[in-house]
C-alpha cells in the first residue's frame, strides 16, 4: 500500500511541474516562480522524466504554430490517434533531434550552469539516480516497479493522452484553428492538461477551466504557491 501511495503521490508532483513549469512558466511565459520553488521543479523533472527543458519547450510551441498542421510534431490527424497515443514518446525524441527547431523556439529558457552541466547532458543520469532512490526505498523488485511507472507516466499521459486524445475526441468550448478538444474528468490526472480547447482558445492564460464542472488541479496548485507567495502570474 505504501508503494502504491508513494506513485501516485510522486507522479502527481511530476505532472504539476510538467504544466506549471514547463507548460505554462516556461512555454508561455504566464508564472513566475521563487527561484527556491523553481529550482525543486526543475531538479524533480530531471529525475523523473529526464526531459530538456529547451527541447520541450521548443516542441510545444512548434505545436502551437502548426497545431493540427503539417509541421505539428505530434498531431493525431498528421501520425494517427494510435501512433500518438502509444508512440507519442517517439515522435517528441524525433522532434528533439532538430536542433534548429529547438534554437528557433526554446529561445527564453534556463541556460545556467546547472542547465548546461547537468540537466540537459546528463538527463540520463537523473532517472538512474531516481531508480537508486526507489530500490532504497522499496527494495529492488518494488523499487523497479514504481520506477518502471514514473517512467511511463508521462510518455503515456502527456505525450500519448494529452497530444493525441486531446486533439481527437471530446467537447470545445470555441472554435479555435486546430481540432483540441476537452476531456472531463480524467483531466485531473494530467493537472487539469485535457482542458485543452480551453488552452487553446487562451493560450497565454494559467488557467485553464472555464464552466462550472470543470476542474483545473494544476490551477489550484498555482493558487496555493501564490499564497505562500513561491509563485505569480505575470501582467497581473
């Protein structure tokens, strides 16, 4: 049982630094963080998902510019429902290899000695460092278990889920140029994430519910991290 709490508690962190940090404080510039807070977020991702932040960042708003589009790097109506669903991982480490994309559109992310030593050319060592943690913490088959699903989470959730479901099936709220579509109530497990034709409506917009019944997890962190003045949203 413990095992048990502990992944869902761990991968919930991941997804809330996925989409508060990397989604709306780094691709769209909408949070600021305490550099205290913002460093743990950073530190967390890199032992969790091994992800650069420049090369998601890039990614991202690529799919922004072609969303939906011949040029979107992972678009179910380009590669199909399926290959994103299952294969979204693979298109995001293909789209991370052009690097004149990655310089093109990750401008404005971290390049501090920690981002150029460690994060982003040792990305490798950060999971196997989480790996060490769970085997000490769980012993070696719990251990490789719990791993095995911090490792997948993401790739799953938000590479397969968020990028292909997202943007195949579901209810809008707008009309927007592309096809995003809103997923209630699985949304909570990706921090509120499948709200996406809200996003889209509003992309420079931290929040991203918008009727009554709809719940944005990733939003409710962002309050408390504001009261305890660790966050704030900027031009307001």
């Amino acid at each position: 049982m413990i095992e048990l709490i502990a992944t869902l508690v761990m991968t919930h962190i991941t997804i809330i630094c996925v989409t508060l940090y990397l989604h709306r404080g780094q691709a769209h510039k909408a949070i600021e963080f305490h550099p205290v807070l913002e460093h743990f977020m950073r530190f967390w991702l890199w032992i969790t998902t091994g992800m650069v932040t420049k090369q998601w960042v890039a990614i991202h708003r690529k799919h922004h510019r072609f969303s939906d589009e011949q040029g979107d790097p992972h678009t179910p109506h380009v590669y199909g429902i399926w290959r994103v669903l299952f294969g979204g991982a693979l298109l995001y480490h293909t789209a991370s290899k052009d690097t004149a994309m990655i310089e093109q559109y990750g401008v404005g992310t971290p390049d501090d000695w920690m981002e150029k030593n460690v994060y982003s050319i040792h990305s490798r060592l950060g999971i196997t460092l989480m790996l060490c943690i769970n085997i000490m913490l769980f012993g070696y088959i719990a251990g490789f278990v719990v791993w095995g699903i911090q490792m997948l989470w993401i790739p799953f959730w938000a590479a397969g889920v968020v990028n292909g479901l997202a943007h195949w099936w579901g209810y809008r709220n707008g009309n927007t140029r592309d096809r995003s579509r809103n997923l209630v109530p699985i949304d909570i497990i990706v921090g509120g994430e499948l709200l996406h034709n809200n996003h889209h409506l509003d992309p420079a917009n931290p929040k991203l519910s918008r009727r009554w019944f709809e719940f944005d997890a990733g939003w409710m962190w962002l309050t408390i991290f504001r009261f305890l003045k660790l966050a704030k949203i900027k031009n307001s």
